[in-house]
C-alpha cells in the first residue's frame, strides 16, 4: 500500500503548553506535520531551521515578543515569504494594527473554531484553491504579499 505523502509543516508558537499540544494534535490529525515551539526565541530559530510552510504565532510570547518574531522572519530573506498567523487573545483595534505592521498574513482571536482555524490555514496555504466557506470574522485580510 502506497504511503500518502506528508501534508504541508506548520509551526506552532504559544507558551501555553496544553494549546500547543491540543493544536498539534488536531492539525497532524487533519493531515499537516507539526512543529512547536515556546517563545519567540525558539520560533526564529525553529522556522529558519525547518523552513514551514507556515507558521501559527502567539503575539505575547516570553522573550521575543510574536510581534518582534514576525519582524525578524520577516526581515530574513529564508523566511521572508513563510505565511504568517498571529493567534491572539486580544481583539482591539490596535494590537491588530501592530500584528498587520509586524508582517503577519491573517490575525485568529482565541478561542477560535478549530475548522475556521484550518480554513485560515489552506487560504494561505492554498490562495488559488477555493475554501467553501465565507472568511472568517476572527480573520483580518492579508497585508503581507507573500512570493
């Protein structure tokens, strides 16, 4: 039996763990390889090693802040064109503001459904593609062209 080839990486950032683990659990059973990391710190360096195909960034992070990791990746040119989702508790009109000024593609405000969260992921993942359903609420438009 021919084996199915492994889904796009994405790399999770949150210093919480248990949402890191339930994240990761749901995306590798939707058919994405996972990666994770705890701060910004270990986010620069897991994604210029692994190079994802996206990467899933908490905005208040130990350390290097989700905001000053995005710069960062942004500013690399190996990361640079990486599609960016900030994951954010928070949902004044500023810090989305900050997150689109950071470099991020789309902001998530958790909690957040778990298939409106997928549906973020393949519209970057996939932009030609068309997701069935209507964008999310939770979701801001891209302000990063990426490639």
């Amino acid at each position: 039996m021919p084996s199915k080839p492994p889904g796009p990486h994405i790399l999770i950032v949150d210093d919480y763990p248990d949402a890191l683990d339930i994240w990761a659990i749901y995306l590798t059973s939707m058919g994405y390889r996972v990666s994770t990391a705890a701060d910004g710190a270990g986010a620069i360096a897991q994604a210029r090693r692994l190079l994802p195909d996206l990467i899933v960034l908490d905005l208040e992070l130990p350390g290097i802040s989700g905001f000053e990791a995005a710069r960062q990746l942004r500013a690399t040119p190996e990361t640079q064109d990486i599609p960016l989702i900030a994951a954010t508790g928070y949902s004044h009109v500023r810090q989305l503001d900050m997150a689109r000024q950071a470099g991020f593609d789309r902001v998530v405000v958790k909690p957040c459904d778990p298939d409106m969260f997928v549906e973020e992921i393949e519209r970057l993942l996939l932009p030609d593609a068309a997701v069935v359903s209507q964008p999310s609420h939770l979701a801001m438009e891209p302000a990063h062209k990426n490639g």
